[in-house]
C-alpha cells in the first residue's frame, strides 16, 4: 500500500511540474485514486487504515493521499 500511496504522491506531484500533460496527468491520478481507494478504502476511512502503521509510513500514505485528492482542484 505504501507504493501505491507514492505512486499516488508522484503523479499528483507532477501535475504541477508539467503544464503541457496536466489533462493526462490528472486522468492517470483520477483513475489511481480511484484504484486506490476501491482497493484499500472500501471498508474503511484512511485514518482507520493507517491507525495500525508506525509513524513513517502513516505520515507517508496520509500526506500522498490527501495531495492526491487535492491535486486536481489546485491544477483548475
């Protein structure tokens, strides 16, 4: 889940960075965060899931998954 939730981080991360892919970039995010969230999220909120994780990988998946929740209203 941790690689995804980077995964997640990086393409969100790059939809600032590239004006000129910014559509196929936040396609490719909507459709990972929609992956990811009917994935890991179906049965529980991020905070239930991440509650059992050291430190580390909580604050890792908790910021990658809000930033790419947040990313495609930042990019209108």
């Amino acid at each position: 889940m941790e690689l995804s939730a980077r995964f997640l981080a990086h393409v969100a991360t790059s939809i600032a960075k590239d004006p000129q892919s910014t559509h196929a970039c936040t396609a490719l995010l909507l459709n990972v965060l929609k992956h990811f969230m009917s994935v890991y999220l179906a049965t529980k909120d991020i905070h239930t899931l991440t509650s059992g994780f050291d430190i580390e990988t909580r604050k890792t998946v908790l910021s990658a998954y809000f930033h790419a929740v947040a990313a495609p209203q930042l990019s209108n």
